[in-house]
C-alpha cells in the first residue's frame, strides 16, 4: 500500500468497510478508493495510523481506506472531527458496508509537556525525552497526545504531536512500550527505553503475568520521573481477526525468513502461500515497514500477504536504522541465571550472554530450565547492548 507519509503504527483493531473518501490514496488493492470502479472493500480489520482528513466531508482515510466519520472519541471522551488529524494513532469501530464509523483515538503516549528544547529538536512528557519538531502552538505544559513507531533501541519515532484543550482529558497520563528490567519485589519496571514504572497499585488487566518483552499499556500519573501505575494491559496479536491487516515496523526476522516480529508485539509465520507486494521475500528485514495480513492457526498467526510501504525505513536517516542488530550463535551453555533469565553460550571463538524474554520460542522440547549444558542453536535480537533470543533450537550438528 503506498503511502502519503510514514505512517506505520502499532496498535488498533478495526473492522469495517472502506468506500465514500475522495482521497486519491492507494487503496492496497491496486487502485484508488474512489477512481470510478466502485468502493473498495476494506479488510476485516485494520491497524494503522490516519492518512488524511476531510472534516468539511466527514470523511477521513486509515491506512488508504476512507470512512465517512460518525463519532470521534478517547476513552469514554467525547471528540469531533476537527481534532484529528495526520499521522495520528487510531482505531475505527465496525461498521456495515457504507455506513459511517467511530474512530477511537489510540496514541502511543498521552501526557504533559515539561520541557522544550526547539535548537535540540527535542521536548519532554511523561519523563521522556523525545525527539521531534513541535509546531509553534505547542507550549510548555500543554497536554499532548503522541503517535510513534518503535526504534531499534525500544524507544520511539514520534510520527505526530498533537495539542489538545478538554478539560475532561487533563491529568490523563498514558503511554505504551516494551517492558523490560522488570522487578516484582519493587514491583516496578522500565517502559520504552528509560521510563520507569511503579506497578504496586495497579490492576494488571485479565490477571496477566507480567515478563519482560511485553508490549503494554500503563495508564496513571506521573510522580517527578516515575509513572505511577493504575492498570496495566499487556497488549499482542493473539486476538487478531482473520484477515486483519496491521501496519508497523518489523523488528525481526529468522534466518530462513519463515517468521518475524512486528512493533516488538507479535511474531507472524511465513509461509509458501505468503504473497509479498511491492517487494520479495528477499526484503524482509529489521526496520522494515510492511502491512501484514494474517489468519490464526491454532495459536499461530500466518501471514497471507506481506505488503512493503514505499516509504520503507531503511531509507530514513531518522529512524535508528542503523542500530537495528541481530544475531545467531551456536554453542554449548556454560551456565544459566533463572532469576535474570540468561545463559552463557560457549561458541568456537567466544562467549556470549543471552537473555530470554516473553517472545522467546523454544523448539525441540527445551526449555529455559532445561539449557544447561545443553549444545544449542540461538537467533535473536539486540536492544540496548543485551542479545534477546528470539528462537532457541537443538544443535544436531
């Protein structure tokens, strides 16, 4: 699907039909929404970020399908139209054929601004130092909702800034991102690459067991640096639709490019029906930007088609592409730490330290306890300087 802008994204789940934009945006399908061949079926669900918006239309176009809008809203916050607006984050409700949807606005971070440093091109919410350019209208301690794809170093590339004045929406603090140094005694974790969270009142959503690798969402209030939790929603794509479609940045690949992860949030299986558009197999890579379309196998989701957006990112200078790393060993395990989840893998020239995450796949019948003078194959990731596995595997060489 070709793009206006970068806009990939990272969490929304929309089921509806496209038709009645007069966007001339590619559809994804090989043609316009509107070029004069009828309305263009969207797919059952969509996540993406927004491409245009007509508010004299009531109109606005999510990932190159236009809607006709019937509600705007965050949370259980009402919104209009006039308030979206490129790039940002949201979701669109179902909808039948032709009749006008709900989009529900999904930032990556809600916040205030507490600091802006414009010769730096950087500014400060929620604990954060961001980097981004903000219009002129954008003030110190100004609420702001932001939009953003994950980097290779688990932080963000903020997409879109956008100020808003509700008074219903003031003092709302959110934001998502990859857990990591998780500590169940303090019961605190770091979000992002640098947040700290303070989880010790928090209702963990569906009871979930919080690990480290998970993608999740925190809402609460900010305390000087430190977010203080009041829910937490572990966040993936185990429940997506058959036949969703979700935009993002891919952040790894395994070797024989049979499986890869997106947005640090879900792993999507490769297979000989896979159809790649606008691309081959060959360009599956870290710091892609692709829209997959999946089904669910039992607790598998098999991408169907792997679609490259022409603003791929390996050809932006602002988007870390050059820190995107990986990694494959082969070895035997020397020993292990079960409290910081590690191991040490022993290979023909050298050791190398391994940590196991909430994404990490086991093959063979290993497990994590069982590695331990084990001779095994690991493929996996590296964020902020540690190897994350991604895959572990026998060695039957």
């Amino acid at each position: 699907m070709k793009k206006i802008a970068l806009v990939s994204t990272l969490a929304l789940i929309l089921a509806a039909c496209g038709g009645g934009s007069d966007s001339s945006s590619d559809n994804g399908n090989g043609g316009d929404n509107n070029n004069g061949g009828g309305t263009v079926t969207a797919p059952t669900a969509v996540k993406g970020t927004i491409d245009t918006v007509d508010a004299a239309q009531n109109k606005v176009v999510v990932n190159g399908y236009g809607y006709d809008v019937a509600g705007v809203s965050y949370g259980d916050v009402k919104l209009n139209i006039n308030d979206l607006q490129p790039n940002m984050m949201v979701q669109i409700g179902s909808a039948q054929k032709a009749a006008a949807v709900q989009v529900q606005l999904e930032p990556t971070i809600t916040g205030k601004v507490t600091a802006i440093d414009p010769v730096a091109g950087t500014f400060d919410v929620n604990g954060m130092t961001l980097t981004y350019k903000l219009s002129n209208e954008i003030e110190l301690g100004d609420w702001v909702m932001v939009s953003s794809l994950p980097t290779a170093d688990a932080g963000y590339k903020v997409l879109s800034v956008v100020k808003f004045e509700n008074d219903d929406l003031v003092n709302h603090y959110e934001v998502e991102g990859r857990l990591s140094s998780l500590d169940n005694n303090a019961m605190s974790f770091k979000l992002g690459a640098a947040l700290t969270v303070d989880y010790s009142a928090a209702r963990v959503e569906d009871n979930a067991t919080l690990a480290n690798g998970q993608w999740v969402e925190v809402e609460g209030t900010m305390n000087v640096n430190t977010l203080e939790a009041t829910t937490v929603e572990v966040e993936d794509y185990s429940d997506l639709a058959n036949d969703t479609e979700v935009e993002g940045i891919v952040t790894w690949v395994d070797a024989q490019k049979t499986a890869f992860e997106l947005n640090y949030q879900g792993r999507f299986v490769v297979n000989t029906q896979t159809k790649f558009e606008d691309g081959v197999k060959a360009d599956l890579k870290q710091g892609a930007l692709v829209e997959v379309t999946s089904v669910k196998n039992g607790t598998t989701q098999v991408a169907t088609e792997v679609e490259f957006d022409d603003d791929n990112s390996t050809g932006d200078d602002n988007d870390n592409v050059g820190n995107w790393k990986e990694f494959e060993t082969e070895g035997d395990v020397t020993s292990f730490d079960a409290t910081a989840k590690s191991f040490v893998i022993k290979g023909v020239a050298s050791s190398m330290t391994v940590i196991v995450d909430a994404n990490t796949q086991y093959e063979d019948g290993i497990r994590f306890d069982t590695l331990n003078q084990q001779r095994i194959e690991v493929e996996g990731v590296v964020i902020n300087g540690q190897n994350i596995a991604r895959e572990i595997e026998a060695d039957n060489d």
